[in-house]
C-alpha cells in the first residue's frame, strides 16, 4: 500500500529572526566608509595695514620685542600727525637712535593726556619737559646773545639744569629740526618733506600747506629760527650730538632767516665748485 502524502501549513520563522535566504545571495556590504568630502576651505585674510606694522616696526630694527610694547598701544591709542610722524622717524635714524620711551613721546606728543597712565614713567617724564621746553623761549622777551648775562645765555644754561630728563633736549631737537624743514621749504617755495606712501590711508586727512606768502607763517618760522640758532644750536654742540644733526639744524635756520644772503653764498660756494673742476 503506497504511504499517503499528508500536506502540512509552513511554520512561521519566530519574531525577530533574520529571514531565510531566497533566491540570489546578497553582496557582503564593504567595511569601507565613505566619507564626506571636507567643506571647502577659506582663504585666511591678510593683515589689515595699520600704522604700527607698516612704519614704526620696520624702522626699528635696533629695538626688542619688550621696547616694542609702548609703541604698539601708543599707534593705537593715539593719532599721530604727519608732523610728530616725521619727529618720529627722525628719531629712530641712525643719527639719533633713540630709545624705546623717547620714540614713544614722540608718537604721543599730540595724544590726549587722559591716556598717558597706561605707559612707562620715563614717558610721562619726557612728555612734560618737551611741553615744557616747548613753551619756554615764548615767556622771554628777547634773545640777543651780544653779552655774557642775556636771556639767551641763561636760558641755555637754565635749560640744562631744569630738565629732568636729558633726552627731552633730543626729543625736542628733533622737532625743531623737524619744523625747520618745513620752514626751509615755506621760505623757498620747494615741496615739503613728505612720509613714505606706505602711510597714506593711515592717517586722518589734513589740510593743505599755507602758501609762502602768510606773513603770519613766515613771522613763525623767522622766530623758530631765531631761537635755533641762539639757543638750541649751541646746546646740540654742548650735548655732544651727531655732527649731522649740528650741521644742518644751523644750515636750515640760517635758510630761514637770510634766504638771499644764503642764496648767493650757495652760489658762490656753486662757482668755487665749477672753477675748481679745471684745475
């Protein structure tokens, strides 16, 4: 007798049980992760140009990082003029060759004195001589130097006495030689001195030059050198300062003061020159 076939229902897998393979075997995932592609890099910004890393730390090179400290907060805190700019830049040659709190002053000589607190006592030292020095020579009623007792005298021997700092008398030198530069140019009607072109855009607008024939301007410059040539030239000889410095703070205020005479000794000392080529 054949067996009988009995047909039974399909049993369900239990819950949770992966399904049985069907059909075709399903490719083995890659243990390889794709990663995201990294998001686009920016480009770092250049510096933003400010005056500290454009002009002052370039004509430095004699100082350190640590001289350096005053100079940076005083470029920020201040807005120095093309003027105490150039006074500056006089100072830090070779021919001055200041320190560290003379070059600061420098820059802060026409900053407000609410903000000197944060800086160097040296500083606050030199700021008040120079104002001082500044104001002095307009308190005299005159400055001939034909006699041994004139004003002229004991103010050149006051002047050494009462200054507590002697680098004022430097800071000071510097900013007369500074003006009489634009003096010199006033007188002559030649181009002022002007800063790099590094700077323009870094300073605040100022106005033009007077022309040459503001007699008020001309009075300024003919008593600046004045005082120069009786007072302070000789102190630049007695403080033992840079024959270069001597030289020309003399030559600028005799420009001043007698522009013709100096005309024809220039050219004089011009024909000497040529004749001399021949021999």
């Amino acid at each position: 007798m054949a067996p009988a076939f009995v047909m039974t229902a399909p049993v369900a897998a239990p819950r949770g049980s992966p399904p049985a393979a069907t059909g075709r075997p399903r490719r083995p995932r890659s243990s390889v992760t794709r990663r995201k592609p990294p998001p686009p890099t920016q480009q770092p910004q250049p510096p933003t140009p400010d005056l500290f890393t454009t002009l002052i730390r370039p004509s430095l090179p004699h100082l350190t990082p640590d001289d350096l400290v005053d100079l940076r907060l005083a470029a920020r805190l201040s807005t120095p003029t093309p003027l105490s700019l150039q006074t500056f830049l006089l100072l830090a040659s070779p021919v001055f060759r200041a320190d560290a709190p003379t070059l600061t002053a420098a820059l802060l000589s026409s900053a407000p004195r609410d903000s000197l607190d944060l800086f160097h006592p040296d500083t606050h030292t030199l700021l008040a001589d120079f104002a001082w020095l500044s104001a002095l020579p307009a308190s005299l009623p005159s400055l001939d130097d034909h006699a041994p007792n004139t004003p002229a005298a004991l103010l050149r021997e006051y002047v050494i006495r009462a200054t507590q700092d002697p680098r004022a008398l430097h800071l000071h030198l510097a900013h007369l030689l500074t003006l009489l530069r634009h003096d010199a140019a006033l007188v002559t009607g030649a181009c002022p001195p002007q800063l790099p072109p590094s700077t323009r855009g870094l300073l605040h607008p100022t106005p033009p030059p007077p022309p040459a024939t503001d007699v008020g301007d001309l009075a300024g410059a003919h008593l600046r050198a004045l005082e120069v040539l009786q007072v302070y030239a000789p102190l630049a000889h007695a403080l033992g300062m840079a024959e270069a410095v001597r030289e020309e703070i003399e030559d600028k205020a005799f420009r001043v003061l007698f522009p013709a005479a100096y005309r024809g000794v220039e050219g004089w000392h011009a024909g000497l020159a040529t004749g001399g080529e021949g021999l």
